[in-house]
C-alpha cells in the first residue's frame, strides 16, 4: 500500500510557472462578484529572489519584471533560500467608484507559515506618481501593529479613483513553507472568513484535547501505557494545530512574535517525537519488531534533538529533512501494520489509522516540499487527516482494551470452573479426613476409658493384698507377741514402710482418675476454712510432720463455697508436699487470710485481682529452680534435684486442677531467705470482713518475700 502511494504520487505532475501571460486578469473590487471571483487562484504572478535582497523598485524594473511566471492556482513555495515575490493587480468597478463600499475593501492574505510578509500598494493618485503604501506582516510581525488583529493578516485598500488595474506586491520570506492564498473581501465578508477558521480550529484542538484527557485518564485507571503514550500524541497534536493557525500569536503572544514562532518550529519537532514513541508503544516494537524498535528510537531522539535547533532558531535548516522523515516514518509503519495484521486480527484499527495517516503525511508534506499542487483539498488534508486517523487509533485502543477484557472474562471463568472443582475435591478431603479423625477421637476415648477402667481394677486390687502385707508385717513388729527378734522386726517395718508407699501411690492414681470423673460435677457447700485448715494440720502433725506445723490466720472466719472432697485432696497435697521437701524437724508455716484487692493500689507479679480467700504453705526446703516454676503444676512433672524423694509428679497437678474447678488459682514462688512457697487462693463466700485483732504476722504478702 505504502509502495502504491508513493507510485501514485511520483506519477503526480510538478506544479510549475506557465508562461507569462499577456493580460492577467486583476482582482475586480465589485461587490456582486462571488468570493471564488475575488480569490488570488490564477490571478497572480512569483518571482523568486535567491538572494532576498532586492527591492520592490528593483523587483518592479523591466529586467525583473520579465522573470515573473504567472501561478497556477494557489501560491506554493516551499522551503527556499531567499525570498518569493508575488504579484497582481486590483481593479475597481464602476459601481465601487460611484457608491465606495461602507468600510472599504480588504485585501486577505492567508499565509500561515511565512515569517515575513511586506505588501505594498499604490495610494489614490495612481501609478503614475509612484507612490506606494507599505505594510509590514508576517508570523516575525507583532500583531498588535495590524490593521485587524487577526491570524489571517489583512490589510484594508485605498479608494481608487478610476477603473485602472493597479499592481500589488508581495514579499514572503522565512524558514517555513511560504504558501499564499487570499483574495479581497468586504470587511463584513472578512470577519465571516476569520470565524469560520476558528470555529474550525477550535473545534480541532479541542476535540484532540479532549480525546487526549479521556486516554490519559484510561491510561492511569487501566493502567495501560498505550493510552498514555497516546494521550501525549494527541496533546502535541492540539499544539501543532493551534500554532499553526497563528492561535498563540494573536491570543497571548501578540508582541512576542519570535516566541510564537519558535513555539511552532517546537512543535512541529516534537510531535514528530512524540509520534515515533506511539508508534513504538502501539505496535509493541520491542516484542515484534526489534530492529525497527532501535530505528524508531533513535528517530525518537532525534526529533528531541530538533526540538532545542527549533528553539534556536535553527529550523530553516532542518525543516526539509525533517518532511522526509515524516514521509519516510508514514511509508513504513503501513506494511509493519500489515504485518501485525497476520500475526494477531485484533490489529486491523492501527492498519487503518496508519494508513490514513499515511496518506494524510504524504500528501501534506509532499506538498510543503512542492511535489504536489497546493489545493484546497491538500491544505486541508492534514485536518481531516488527522481527525479521522486519530479517531481510528481511539477505536484501536478500545479494541485492544475490550479484547483484554474478553480474555481476562474467559480466563476468569476458566479459573472459576478450576476453583469450584479443587474446592469440591479438597471439601471431599476435608470431610474424609473429619471422619477418619472423629474414628480416631472415638477409638482414643474407648482406649481412654479402658485405660482408666483398668488402672481402677489394678489399683483397687492392688489394695486386698497390700492390706494382708500391711497386717501381716503389723503383727510381725508387734513386741507384745514376744514372737519378734530383732531382725524380724526390722524386716517387718521395711515391709510396713513399703506398703504405706504402695498405697500412697494407689491412692494418688485413683485421686487423679476420680477428679477426671467429678471435675464437671462437683458438690458445692460453705466451708469454713478456720476450721478446716486447724483439723487438717492435727492429722498431719501425728505422723513424721507432727509438732512443726504452725496456722496463723488473718481473720476471724473465712467462708468459701467447695467441694469438701477436693479441699481435702488439694491441702493434703500442699501439706504432703512441704513435709516431703523441707528438711527434717524444720517448721513449715500455714498462713490463711482475706485479700480484698490490693493494698497500694498496684497489682503485683503473679497477684490475683479478685478478692478472695488465701492459704499460704511456706516451707525452708530447697525452693523451685528459676525454670521449674513455670512447669511445677505439669501432670508427672519432676524437678531435676528431686529424683531420689519418692513422688509421681501429680500432687501439685491435682492441687492446681482443684483450684482451677472451683474458680481460683495457685502460685508457686521462694521465700526471700530459702524455701518454697505455694498459695492457695479460693474465692470469698459472702461478705466476711477481715478479724479487728491481727497479729504483725497476719499481714501477710504473696509474693516472693511472703514468708521468712
């Protein structure tokens, strides 16, 4: 496609100058004449002035004057060195000279692109004075010095007095393309002319702005970097268009017409860059395209170098070179669309936009570098052009955009129809493995109870032998028999010392099998601890514990609500234990009061915040290690020194899972001076209030200096 556009345009005719013609037709000042009959197409004659030095009295002279080729059309120069001088001529008609047009004739000169513009024409006298009204245009011209402080410079006509043709010059020069078109036109007729090329401009640059906000905004919510590139082509787009049709200029730059020129020369550059980059992004160049993706790279930069030589002032030099990369760039992005296009459908919108735009850069430059004739139809090439390639790429991103969506649609439902399946097989897991494990909770319960049924048969059988031994070796060591020598009986009591061992162990495996079984059934009556505690010390105080015990209590009565039986079981434990541990003939300290809280306000480290009843056994045995204390209450936990004194590990445990039932707790810490220290603490039945008459020794504190 790209090879048949340029076949096409290289068979297209060369404008050039026909031969001069005898009589050129002027411009008629006639107000019934239509606005093509007043157009400068066909009615004009160039010259052009290498060096651009000549004057208008020079150019006017005989030698020159043959030099002159009459313009077919539209006046086009392109970018030349020097200067182009055109001319024609302006002739009134008799109705003009009998009634003058209210507010005269203007003469229109639409020369969007020319730096400099000087036109001169003769004043009312006629030629033959030689006198000639000059006026400085042109993009390097303030427009505030203008008649009309339009984008389309025009100047307004003398009166004439008679029909005479009269001839008009006009200088162009620059370093963008010189065009000419313009004619002469009723100021009315004028103004109409200039709305319409800014409604159109207007509408341009902001449907552009507009495209370019919503791709933008698309870009940074997909996220998706074509729209973002796109985005920024479409803005360079909007300021190519503006400056072009001299917006800057006759807006915000009116006294700084070598700003808005400059900002036209960087815009041209700019665009070209940003261009390159969208092409890059668009067609995926670095994936598909890699060698051309380094061509269009280094395009890209130096378009971006061009922009600081445009800045400069410099873009007369680099404005011919920069045309044909714009056609070079147009002709071979077209076949690398077509190629996409067999790689992947969904590329056909940027096949198409490309190809528009192809024909759009060809046609518009090809004409700046005059290899076509400069019509109305290729003046407005690059606006229709331009809206509908980028229209195009609009509906290409939005293409892409929606068969992203169609795809990550398919996939989700692929990936929903997956999930469903493995939650369906793991749910069938799960239910499998929740059956095999409540098998195993079954089977672990049954093996538990026959554990428990057998360990009570055991022990309860243990008992009927054990009380024959204990009988027997009774008897043996009895001296009133007059039956035992001395080795008897001390064989008898090592019998009696085990048998008493024996069943203290039974009886300590039934205890912890017998809270299992009452823990969630427990018989709750008020306890008065005073007395519970005194009755409990006499029975410990027969045996080897017997005269060291001491009770010291806090308060006149201490109510609680628990299980006779559990009590009974938790102070036997804590006893047991401070007998077994302290040194022989040592005293052991039973303390027991009400804590109402705390008495400076600040709870302590291991201190209860519930008010309740307290028992405290304090011993001068070895103590607890600093890592034992954590795990003293542990079922058949044993301290490392405490191997050779006889123990399962369970007393302290049955103590701790008594407490637990009844709502309170237990502690374990050492004295300040040397012993252990275990506190009980139940809760308080009722509203006992604490004896008036203590002792210094009734305030007793729970932490390690509780008992010295």
């Amino acid at each position: 496609m790209a090879g048949l556009a340029l076949f096409l345009l290289a068979c297209l005719p060369v404008p050039g100058h026909a031969e001069q013609r005898e009589q050129l037709e002027p411009l008629r000042l006639d107000a019934t004449s239509s606005f093509r009959a007043r157009s400068l197409d066909g009615r004009s004659q160039a010259f052009h002035d290498a060096t651009g030095l000549l004057t208008r009295e020079q150019v006017a002279s005989a030698s020159h004057q043959q030099q002159f080729k009459t313009v077919e059309g539209v006046f086009n120069g392109g970018y030349v060195k020097g200067a182009w001088w055109v001319r024609f001529q302006i002739q009134a008609s008799p109705e003009q000279i009998a009634h003058p047009l209210e507010g005269g004739w203007w003469l229109r000169l639409n020369a969007p692109y020319a730096d400099y513009i000087d036109v001169w024409w003769p004043d009312g006298a006629g030629d033959a004075s030689g006198g000639f009204t000059h006026r400085a245009l042109g993009g390097m011209r303030a427009a505030s010095a203008r008649e009309l402080p339009w984008s389309i410079p025009a100047v307004r006509l003398p009166d004439l007095p008679d029909t005479e043709p009269r001839w008009v010059w006009v200088r162009l020069a620059g370093d963008r393309s010189l065009t000419l078109a313009g004619g002469v036109s009723p100021l009315r007729e004028q103004a109409v002319v200039q709305q319409e090329l800014d409604y159109v401009d207007a509408a341009v640059a902001g449907m552009v702005l507009l495209m370019a906000v919503v791709s933008l905004m698309m870009g940074i919510a997909l996220p998706d970097r074509r729209f973002i590139a796109y985005a920024g082509y479409l803005l360079t787009l909007a300021l190519v268009f503006g400056s072009s049709e001299g917006l800057p200029a006759s807006l915000w730059l009116q006294n700084h017409p070598l700003a808005a020129v400059r900002l036209h020369n960087f815009a041209v550059c700019l665009h070209s860059a940003a261009a390159f980059g969208f092409a890059r992004v668009l067609l995926d160049m670095d994936r598909q395209f890699p060698r051309m993706n380094r061509v269009f790279q280094v395009m890209t930069l130096v378009c971006l170098a061009a922009c600081a030589l445009a800045m400069a002032g410099w873009y007369g030099r680099i404005a011919r070179p920069l045309n044909l990369m714009w056609v070079m760039f147009a002709a071979c992005i077209v076949p690398m669309c077509a190629v996409a296009l067999r790689r992947n459908v969904q590329a056909w919108p940027g096949l198409v936009g490309y190809a528009i735009y192809l024909l759009m850069g060809v046609v518009h430059f090809a004409k700046n570098l005059q290899w076509v004739p400069y019509t109305l139809a290729t003046q407005s090439s690059y606006a229709i052009g331009s809206i509908l390639h980028i229209m195009a790429f609009f509906f290409a991103l939005g293409w892409r955009v929606r068969h992203r969506e169609r795809r990550a649609l398919s996939l989700s439902r692929r990936h929903r129809a997956r999930l469903a399946q493995r939650v369906n097989e793991r749910t069938l897991d799960l239910r499998q493995e929740i059956t095999k494990h409540q098998r195993t909770h079954d089977q672990l319960a049954l093996a538990l109870r026959e554990q428990r049924g057998l360990l009570a048969m055991v022990s309860h059988e243990f008992r009927t032998p054990l009380g024959t031994i204990g009988g027997a070796a009774q008897i043996l060591a009895d001296d009133r028999l007059g039956l035992v020598r001395e080795e008897v009986k001390k064989e008898a009591e090592k019998i009696s010392r085990t048998v008493l061992r024996m069943r203290d162990l039974v009886d300590t495996l039934l205890a912890d099998e017998w809270l299992d079984a009452s823990s969630d059934n427990l018989c709750l009556v008020p306890v008065e601890l005073a007395g519970f505690l005194r009755e409990k010390i006499e029975e410990h105080s027969e045996g080897i514990g017997g005269g060291r015990i001491s009770l010291h209590l806090g308060a006149r009565e201490l109510p609680v609500l628990a299980d006779e039986t559990l009590l009974h079981i938790a102070l036997d434990n804590l006893l047991t234990n401070a007998i077994k541990y302290a040194p022989p003939h040592s005293p052991i300290v039973v303390r027991a009061g009400i804590r109402r809280g705390h008495a400076d306000g600040i709870p302590k480290k291991g201190e209860d915040t519930v008010p309740g009843v307290y028992i405290q056994v304090c011993d001068e045995g070895p103590g607890f290690m600093p890592h034992d204390l954590s795990h003293v209450f542990e079922r058949f936990y044993r301290a490392a020194g405490t191997r050779r004194i006889p123990g399962i590990g369970l007393g302290l445990h049955m103590v701790h899972r008594v407490a637990t039932v009844h709502g309170g707790s237990v502690a374990a810490s050492n004295a300040a001076g040397k012993g252990a220290v275990l506190t009980l603490t139940l809760p308080l039945l009722g509203s006992a209030e604490e004896s008036e008459t203590r002792g210094t020794h009734d305030a007793v504190a729970l932490d390690q200096g509780g008992c010295r």
